[in-house]
C-alpha cells in the first residue's frame, strides 16, 4: 500500500513524514514523533486518554489517522506547558487536588480540561462533570479531578508567555 | 497499526469524491469524522481497500437556511451544528439532540453526515432526521437524487444509498408554528448509546389542538423508528387532553425488533422507551403551549 507525506506542526514544530495511511495520529505522534505523553489506552475511542489538540480542538487521536492531520497544527500534553515554564495551571490544579493517581489517564484530562476551560472560563458544576465524562480514570476516582478543574478555573490561566 | 492497509484518497470536491467511489467499486468506504468508522477498522470489524477521506471538500460543510428548510452540509461536525445560532432558531430539536451525542472530544470530529450514513439506530441524528421528515442529498457520478428520510434507512447500518453515492447535506423541515421540541434519553453513563430514547416535536393551533407531532425513537429497532400510530392517535386533539403516558405506551406498540443485551431485554427497554416518549411529549407540548 503506498506512503504518504504528510507535515504537521506539532507543540510548534513543523514535521514533514511519509506514512502509511493506517498509521494514526497517536502512533505518529509517540512512534515518529517521540512525544510518549500522548497515552493509548483502549485505542477505539472509548478512554480518552490519547486526547490532543488539533488546530485547537480536543480530539481523540487514536480515531484519526496521522494523514487527516496533514497541514494541521498539533499540540499535544508535552506541548501545554514549556520546559522553562513549569506546570501550567491545569496541570498545577491537578497536583494540588491529587487530580491523578497512576498517572496513565493525566494527559487525556490534561488536554480536554485545557481545551474546556479555554471554552467555558467560568463552568457549573454539571458542566465540568459532562466535560470530565469523556475520559476514563481506573484509580484516582474523579473527586480530585472534579476539585482540580474546580480550582483551575477559578486560578484563571496564567499570564501569557512573553 | 491496528487496522488492515487501505489506500488513502482525499478528494477535494464532491465531484472528485464521487468519481473515486465509481472508480474504487465496492471496496471503496467514505471517511467522514471516523468516530464510528476508526473504532470499527482498529478493531478489524470492517476492512476496505480503499478509504475516501471526505475532510477535505470544503463544500460539504455549512449551515444554511432554504426557505422553509434548514441545509446542514454532510461534513458539518457536531460541535458546530451544537454552537450554531441559526440551528437553533430553525431546527432546535437538534441543537438539543447533539450533547447526547458521545463525549465534546468526539463532536469535535463527527460529522452530522458520518451519523445519518452510518444509520446506527441508536444514535441521535437519523432519529431526528426520520422523525421531521429530513430530505437527503446524495451525488455520484451518475448525478445527484434526493431521498426521503421514510427512505433512507434500510436496515441496520444499512441504509438505501448505492455504494457509489455520497451523501452530500440534509435538508430539515422548520417548523414556523407555536411548536416545542424535547429529546429524552436513558443511558448508563452521560455519552453512551442511550438504553432507549425519544424525540418529541408538537405544533398546535391558536386553539391549542396538536397541528403536527413527531416522534421518533432511539434504540429500540434494528433502524431508527418513527411512532406513527402515536402521531396519528394525538393529531387534531387538544394538547390538555392527551396523557403523556397514553403517547409513551402508544409509541411502543408494534415495535417489533427491539434490541436485547446485557444492558437490559427487550422488555425493559420498552417501558423505559414509554417513559421516555412520556417526558419528552410532556416537556415539548408544555413549550408549545407556552409560546
């Protein structure tokens, strides 16, 4: 089956690649990318784990292929906050509420939370509760999630990077 | 890699899209959002030689008031017929059906066509679309023909477009009248497939008698249903007359295919479908009468 090449920007980096059109966006991104943050858990769309955002938008990225992203612009959990900048506040909210146990679920929350308070910077309750339900966590329980979105939002996000 | 190889084709008209589907013969699938389709090809349930990828044809995306018709583009997502004001004036039935629909991640990706296609009778939109009577918009490269939504789903996954068709929009009816909508569903967790579920449109006249109703089901066929003997029973009634429970046992009868599993039987997913048609009728003809 032939290759195709596909560039992507990815947390800023633009990337050129041949791929074969079954690769996802998960694989090219831990396997051709190296970025292991991105987490594959049930790889059918059910756990959201492997959540990244692309042009924006929190997606599952074992349910699109690698060639859908050509010309997109990537950012996935490695891309949310800068090496020289520390956590970002959802991540810090997520320490701070023991948000995460295991850690295997981290970067699906991570992102989606992200990309929801982006979207809705002064959530209810039930809003964080149907944002969280998109993604699966096998040991922390939601509570500290739920406290950790709770508190990012009220944080705010930090000042833009200069 | 968990699927098989499949060659990759991304169109960026629905001329071209239509000309490859002719061309690839049956070994040929559309990708649309891929919510539906990537589970199904990473757990090998489906395998195609081929795979349109219809992502890029940007005139199968858009919003787009006709006369009395609300356009919705094939390739439109979820997440944007969820924020569009102009669906929610003219068809709110689907602004309000789309939360429903999986979890924001994956609205992100579905499109409003990937659902209608894929004819999943459990999924929102070709419950909608059969139950307002919606006109479907298909191509290929014999030319375009348009399909009644009483025509359109055939069977489970199964609906009666050719392999070489494309859906390309939708054409819902609006509703100008004092009319209310409502969409109820039961499910295990917020974002599954509902155990069962309704949608609910009434229109009354000045006189308060039901002009028009619709009704259609989730979950409880191997095809998206329709209550027809509940719509029939109700119409030229006075909305302070009908029980919302009679509308609710009304809808179930003559369901005959009722799905089954470990969720729940037959049985238990028709008293939950009554109750389901009872809420959304109850919560519908209330807004009707209240506008």
């Amino acid at each position: 089956m032939s290759e195709v090449s596909v560039e992507v920007t990815v947390n800023g980096r633009r990337l050129r690649e041949t791929v074969e059109p079954r690769l996802t966006l998960a694989d090219f991104l831990r396997d051709r990318c190296r970025l292991t943050g991105t987490h594959l858990g049930c790889e059918h769309g059910v756990c959201g784990a492997c959540t990244v955002l692309v042009n924006g938008a929190a997606v599952r990225s074992c349910l699109m292929f690698a060639v859908q992203a050509d010309g997109a612009e990537v950012t996935t959990v490695e891309g949310i906050s800068s090496p020289d900048d520390g956590l970002s506040t959802v991540q810090a909210a997520f320490r701070d509420c023991h948000g995460l146990q295991c850690g295997f679920c981290t970067p699906g929350f991570v992102v989606s939370v992200t990309a929801f308070l982006r979207d809705h910077p002064s959530p209810t309750d039930a809003q964080i509760r149907e944002a969280l339900s998109g993604t699966l966590c096998r040991c922390t329980g939601y509570q500290g999630i739920f406290r950790a979105v709770r508190q990012a939002a009220t944080t705010g996000p930090r000042a833009e990077r200069s | 890699m968990k699927p098989a190889s499949f060659e990759y084709h991304a169109p960026e008209t629905a001329a071209d899209a239509a000309r490859l589907l002719a061309a690839l013969g049956d070994g040929a699938k559309v990708l649309a959002g891929g919510q539906s389709l990537v589970p199904m090809l990473a757990l090998r349930l489906a395998v195609f030689e081929h795979l349109v990828d219809i992502g890029r044809v940007s005139e199968l995306q858009g919003i787009e008031r006709r006369d009395d018709e609300l356009w919705i583009g094939a390739g439109t997502t979820h997440a944007r017929i969820e924020a569009s004001a102009e669906v929610a004036s003219a068809v709110p039935v689907l602004t309000r059906a789309t939360p429903f629909i999986g979890h924001f991640q994956i609205r992100n990706r579905g499109t409003l066509g990937g659902s209608i296609a894929h004819a999943d009778p459990a999924a929102e939109y070709p419950a909608v679309a059969l139950a307002l009577d919606a006109r479907m918009h298909v191509t290929s490269s014999k030319g375009g023909r348009t399909i009644a939504a009483r025509d359109f789903f055939d069977g489970l996954w199964t609906t009666t477009m050719e392999p070489d068709e494309l859906l390309v929009g939708v054409s819902f009816p609006v509703w100008n009248g004092r009319s209310g909508f409502a969409v109820e569903e039961l499910a295990r967790r917020h974002g599954d497939f509902a155990i069962a579920g309704a949608i609910v449109g009434v229109e009354l006249d000045d006189a308060d008698r039901i002009r028009r109703c619709a009704i259609g089901l989730i979950g409880l066929g191997a095809k998206p249903e329709r209550a027809e003997d509940a719509e029939t029973a109700v119409a030229g009634r006075e909305v302070a007359d009908v029980e919302a429970g009679e509308v609710g046992g009304l809808a179930m009868a003559g369901l005959e295919s009722v799905p089954a599993d470990l969720h729940g039987s037959a049985e238990f997913r028709t008293r939950v479908g009554a109750e389901m048609v009872a809420r959304a009728w109850t919560m519908a003809s209330r807004e009707a009468r209240d506008e």
